[in-house]
C-alpha cells in the first residue's frame, strides 16, 4: 500500500511528462507548415510581377494582405480559445489554411490578382490561429525557464519549412516552359492545392490525439497581479519590437530576388529564389545553433548582439555593393533567426493569468509585415531597391533598444 503511494506521483509526473512531450512535437509541426507558407509568399512576389504585370509597390501587396490577416484575428483567436481550447483553435487554424490553399484554384483560372490577395488573407488567417496558440502552448509545455530555449527550438522547424518554399518556388513558378499567363499560374495553383491536401491530413491527425488542456495552468497563476497588461514594461516593449522586428524580416525577404538579380547580374530569378533558400537554410540554422548557445549566454545578450550584427549588415546592403552585398543580406537570415521567438517569449513571461490576452496582442504586432513591404516597393520604384533596405535597418536599432533594456533588467 505504501509504494503504491509513493509511485502513484511519480507515474503522474512521467504521464504528464509524456503528454507535454507528444504536444510539443505535433504543435512543432504547425511551425514548419506556416515557414511554409512564407517561404512561398516571397517568391510569389516576384512571379507575379511578371506574370500578372504588378509593379513592386503592388506586389507588397501581399505581404500586406497576409500580415494584416494576423491583426484581424489574434484577438478573436485568443478568445476562442479561452473558452474551447488550444487544440479547437488549432483545428480551425488548419481548416482556414486549407480553404486559403484551394482558393488558389479560382484565383489562377481567374488569372486576378485581388483574388490571390484574398486567398492569401483566407490562409493568413489559418496562421494567425495557429500563432496565437502554438507559440504560447510551445512556452508552457515545460519549465517556465526554459520558455525561450523551447520556443526557439520549435521555431527551428518554421526555418526548415521556409527553406523548402523558396525551393519548391523557384522550381515551379520560374520554369522556362510558362509561356503564358495561365501557364505560368498552372504550377501556383497545383502547389497549394498540394499543400491543402497536407494540411487537411495533419488536421486529421490533431483531431486524432488527445493534447493536454493547458487553460487551467495559466488561468491559475499569478490570481493577485494588480497591474493592467499594458503597465508590464517588458510586455510593452515587446509588442513594438515585434511590431519593427516583423516588419524588418518580411521586407528583407520580399524584395530578395529583386535585389540579388540587380546586384548579381548573371543571376536568374530561379537561382534567385535557390539563394533565398540559401538564406533561410542559414535562417533554420541560426535558429539550431542560437538554441544550443543559449544554454551559455543569456537571450537578451544574444539578441544585443545579433541585432547589433543586422544593423551593419543591412548598412553593406544599402551601399549596393554587387556580389558583396548579397552575400551580407544572405548572411541577415542567420543573425534574424532568433529575434521573433526571443521577443516574443521575453514579453509574455511571467504574466500569469494575462497570457493569452498577452499572446493575442503579440500576434497583432505581427502587422508590422502588412506596412514594411509597400514602403520599401515604393521607395524602390522611386529611387532602387538598395535605398529600400534602410528601413530595415531602422527596425533592427528599435530590436537592439529593446534587447539592451532586457539584459539590463536580467544583470540587475
């Protein structure tokens, strides 16, 4: 009777162990699907440039229709899952994402471009749910002081998935058999149709599987915090670095092959799109080996330092110095790896009962994605694509302030 005591707790702890274990994997999952679907919008940028004839102003459209997506939904998001539960937010998410995907067919028959703006929006919507409940599921599945060493690691998988778009793009989108419009939209549209199809049956395996109800936990903690959400000094700065950092890496990305073609001249717009897969290879890296290294230097002081490391970078890519150049915005990837997990996992720690409320509104932050790339198209058109990344630029200074004011409050 006595040991039956003393082992019930512990089968309870393994049992729970266990559960948190399988949880991680499968929202890890949700990660690569959405680094997916990002690594694809960039290439989709330039392809419709010249497929349906859009300027680079016009073009930054779709990141504006994707990103704002995020802004629409994080709140509601949030309070869905208040009252059901992560994983009915989860399902909804994939179900959205796969209804974005096949939208995809009405819109490349239609050859319209408004009507791939509002797939995308469809689809972005399906990732603001699955933002909003994976990124706060992955920082609680587990030791509260291991939050950003989590989140990073699931993270990682969002890197290998936006390695893989860029592939998939450049082999698909820039064939040399698109002779017409609606060749060159054939290949759009059998790609997310695909992708649909892997969603649909990911959904099917959550829905499947019994994942830990978590509400309970960051319900219960914290039950005398007095202060308002926006009166956390830390939560506050993380919200508009968020807002600058999003808005640094999706303009990096959106005008990539414009400027690897213009500042590598015997660069095609396929192997373009191979050299951002380049540079978000070096992204799922960084993201790896950050990880690992914080279990040396503490995250704030990592984030000091690779915010620091961009703002230089982006000065070389300013300057348009061919060959150079590219290689250093190649090399920006690596060294924005960590920032959106650090960010997001430093704002929301230790808010107890204010979490989801917290996360939801992090999640909007990531609006900053819908701005930064009209700017930098129309600062392109107007002057060159080089000039375009100094805003970038200017994002990265914000990130830095709000690291150094982190790893002052972690030193003290």
């Amino acid at each position: 009777m006595l040991a039956d005591k003393t082992a019930a707790p512990a089968y309870a702890q393994r049992k729970t162990t266990s559960g948190f274990r399988l949880a991680f994997i499968l929202v890890t999952t949700l990660f690569f699907l959405w680094g997916l679907s990002y690594g694809l919008l960039d290439v989709l940028n330039k392809h419709f440039q010249e497929v349906l004839h859009v300027n680079k102003a016009q073009s930054g459209l779709l990141q504006a229709a994707y990103f704002g997506a995020y802004f629409i939904i994080a709140l509601p998001a949030g309070f869905f899952m208040d009252r059901f539960g992560y994983k009915a937010g989860i399902l909804v998410g994939l179900c959205l994402y796969a209804l974005g995907a096949l939208l995809f067919v009405p819109a490349a028959s239609a050859g319209s471009f408004g009507m791939f703006l509002f797939a995308l929006f469809v689809i972005a919507l399906g990732l603001g749910c699955l933002e909003t409940a994976a990124n706060p599921f992955a920082t609680v599945l587990g030791d509260p002081a291991g939050a950003e060493r989590r989140l990073n690691l699931s993270q990682s998988f969002n890197g290998l998935g936006q390695f893989i778009g860029p592939i998939i793009g450049g082999s698909l989108f820039f064939s040399a058999t698109q002779g017409t419009t609606a060749d060159g939209l054939s290949s759009v549209k059998t790609t997310y149709v695909a992708i649909a199809v892997l969603v649909l049956l990911i959904a099917f395996l959550f829905g499947r599987t019994k994942l830990p109800d978590i509400r309970e936990q960051s319900t219960s903690e914290d039950h005398g915090i007095a202060k308002s959400l926006w009166q956390h000094g830390h939560f506050t700065g993380g919200v508009i670095a968020q807002f600058f950092y999003v808005a640094a890496q999706v303009g990096v990305g959106a005008f990539f092959i414009n400027y690897t073609t213009e500042h590598w001249h015997t660069l095609s717009n396929q192997n373009a799109s191979y050299l951002l897969s380049v540079g978000m290879i070096s992204f799922m890296v960084g993201r790896f080996f950050s990880t690992w290294l914080m279990g040396f230097v503490r995250p704030a002081t990592l984030l000091v330092v690779y915010a620091i490391i961009n703002i230089v970078l982006c000065g070389v890519v300013v300057a348009g110095i061919d060959n150079v150049s590219v290689i250093a915005l190649v090399a920006i990837f690596f060294f924005m790896s960590i920032m959106f997990p650090t960010i997001f996992a430093m704002g929301v720690k230790n808010m107890g009962k204010q979490t989801k409320r917290a996360s939801s509104v992090m999640i909007m932050a990531i609006v900053g994605g819908a701005v930064m790339p009209y700017l930098m198209g129309a600062i392109a058109d107007h002057y060159n694509t080089a000039v375009s990344y100094a805003l970038p630029m200017v994002c990265f200074a914000v990130v830095l302030i709000y690291a150094v004011k982190q790893r002052a409050k972690a030193v003290i």
